[in-house]
C-alpha cells in the first residue's frame, strides 16, 4: 500500500492481529524476512507468511504433543484434540503466543493498532485483548 499511494498513506490507521513486517526485533519476524530476502522474493507483506507460519509451528507442537502424550500407534483425533487444548501461551518464535482451551479455540486473541506516521508503518497502542463475540441462539 505505501508504495502504491505514496505520501496518501500517511495517517492511515488499522488494526492487526500480529507484528507488522518491518517488526524485525521479533525473532520470528526475522526469519520470516531473512527466509524472503533468501530465496529473491521482496518481503511485501507479512499477513499470509505469517499465518501460515505460526499454523505450522502450532500444528508441529500439536501433534508433537499427542504423540509424547499417547504414542505413535494410538494417535488419533482425540488425542489431537487434547494436545491442542493443552496450548498455553505457546510462543510462536515472538510473532504470538497461542492458548487453546476446550472452550475458546481462537488461539490468538490480541490486536494492535497501527498508522502511517512519516511513511512507516508504526505501532501506536499496545497488544489489546479482542473479547469473544458469540452468536446469539
């Protein structure tokens, strides 16, 4: 967006639900942006790179988990499920810190403004908790 709009940017305002891409003090912000720099892609945006990347990190942790848990001859979906209700705080290399519970699947439940301030994309609050919406019924 920066590079499409230019000085039209400044002051825009959003939320996100993890670290922006120039975040590179986050160890896992890092990699992602080294891993791009790497393999000659130029790191334009971290929201998909950066979902599937803690989606594998807790998906490993997950069924590293149940297997400690019940072995490799009696993993199933059960034993799935409960390693992943078992999530607490699971730091994701600094880009977020997962908790699953048997209630609240959300995994990440934090957000955090940010603006276009003199071209860069700036953090201006802290991580914010986004409470639970349920549909009424």
């Amino acid at each position: 967006m920066l590079e499409q709009i230019g000085a039209s940017a400044e002051g825009y305002t959003g939320s996100r639900t993890g670290p922006w891409i120039g975040e590179t003090e986050i160890p896992g912000m890092k990699l992602l942006q080294d891993l791009r720099l790497k393999y000659g892609r130029p790191y334009d945006f971290a929201g998909d790179e950066q979902n599937g990347t803690v989606t594998m990190m807790v998906a490993c942790e997950v069924v590293r988990r149940a297997l400690e848990e019940v072995g490799y001859e009696n993993l199933d979906g059960v034993a799935m499920k409960e390693a992943l209700d078992s999530l607490k705080d699971f730091d994701c290399d600094g880009i977020k810190q997962i908790t699953y519970t048997p209630e609240d699947h959300r995994g990440w439940n934090r957000a955090r403004i940010y603006q276009v301030q003199d071209g860069e994309v700036v953090p201006v609050s802290d991580w914010l908790e986004a409470p639970m919406i349920m549909p009424e019924g």
